[in-house]
C-alpha cells in the first residue's frame, strides 16, 4: 500500500514573527506568581502564641491614629515609627511594600485632585501621606505574619468562627482554582501552534471551565457541611 503524496512531503513550521504567546506566558505567570505568593504565606516562620492578635491590635490602632491625624508632625512621627520595622525586612519585601504604597498613594493623588481648584492645598499632602502610611502597615502585617496566623488571631476578638472558617476555606479554593488555571493555560500554550488570533476565546472559555468547577467544589462544600450538622 502506497502511501499518499501529502503525507511523504516533508514539512517545516517556521514561526511568524507576529504570533507570539505573551498574552499566554503573562497570563501563566501572573497566576504562577500569586500562587507561590499564597503558598509563602504557608509556610512562612510561625511566631509565638497570641503575637499576631497583638500586632493586629497594634496595626487598628496606628490606622485609627494617622486617620485621625491633622498635623504634618504627627505623619511624620508615624513614619518613623514605621521605618525600622520597614528597615528589618529583606530586599524583595520592601519592594513589594513600597510599590504598593506608592501605587495607592498615587491613586489618592489623583482622586484628591480636583480639590487643588477649590485652593485646599493641604488635602492633597495629607490624604496621599495617610494613605501611604495605613498601607504600609497593613502590608508589613501580612508581610510578617501568615494567612494561617492573621485567621487564627481573629478568635481573640471574638469574631464569628462561621467567618473564620469562611475565609480560612476561600483561601483554600483559591489556591485550588489557581492550580486548575495553572495546569489549563500551560496545556493551552503547549497546543498553540502557528497563528491564533483568537486567543481571548480560548482563555474566556478557561474562565467557564473555573467558574464551573468552583461552584461544583461549592457545592460538594455545602453537602458535607450538611453532613456534619451545619
């Protein structure tokens, strides 16, 4: 049996310069990097029993402090309180610090903005240093303690353990969801070959595969908190 003439001839794909995968590999990394992000925060050094109920207490009250701050002296004291706990962290962690800060710092720039034309100078120095300040210190909190710590600390202040155990569980989910997206996109990359340029339909239909199997695992959740008398 001969085989056909199509199949004999030889063939040799040459990628066009145009068909690139970035959209593809920014998507894989972004949710690469907010996975590891997650799963740092697992295994992160536990501190001492009752430690990080005391460092919440201590993030709410600077936060109720600088929000009730009126002099520039006061900001200022604040952030050299803030400063050597800054200070004490690694490389990688005040920049990521910093960089959020400063972005959310910007954007209340700008939402303050037009308050330059009604002449109240001072809102648009204040409202920036405030909301430098209480972003710092929330993300130096989440920097230090783990997701597991923060959760558990809420006990101490009475809070709901329904609450406790639904945050405790959304962050669980997320992380599942995150590897099923993980695993979706690279087998998408590794079947895209010559010009797609359809790809938004290919990650739309990864959404619909995410929202499908978060409520199946929001269901099975439901069934076995039946099961066990919720």
């Amino acid at each position: 049996m001969e085989l056909p003439a199509w199949v004999q001839k030889e063939e040799s794909y040459i990628a066009k310069s145009k068909e690139r995968d970035l959209f593809l590999s920014r998507s894989l990394l972004g949710v690469m990097s907010a996975l590891s992000a997650l799963r740092l925060q697992a295994v992160r050094r536990q501190h001492a029993k009752g430690t990080a109920a005391l460092a919440i207490a201590a993030v709410f009250g600077f936060i109720l402090a600088v929000s009730a701050a009126r002099s520039p002296w006061a900001l200022w004291a604040a952030l050299a309180l803030e400063l050597p706990f800054l200070a004490w962290q690694k490389p990688p962690v005040i920049r990521r610090v910093l960089g959020m800060s400063l972005l959310a710092a910007a954007v209340a720039e700008l939402v303050v903005l037009p308050s330059l034309l009604l002449g109240q100078l001072q809102v648009l120095v204040i409202l920036p240093c405030k909301t430098f300040l209480t972003v710092t210190a929330i993300r130096l909190l989440t920097e230090i303690f783990s997701w597991h710590e923060l959760i558990a600390a809420l006990r101490l202040f009475r809070v709901p353990r329904l609450l406790i155990f639904l945050l405790d569980t959304t962050l669980r989910s997320i992380v599942l969801l995150g590897d099923i997206a993980q695993e979706m996109l690279l087998a998408l990359r590794l079947r895209s070959v010559g010009t797609n340029p359809q790809k938004l339909s290919s990650v739309g239909g990864i959404l619909g595969v995410l929202f499908l199997k978060s409520r199946k695992m929001s269901e099975e959740m439901e069934q076995a908190m039946r099961c066990r008398g919720w």
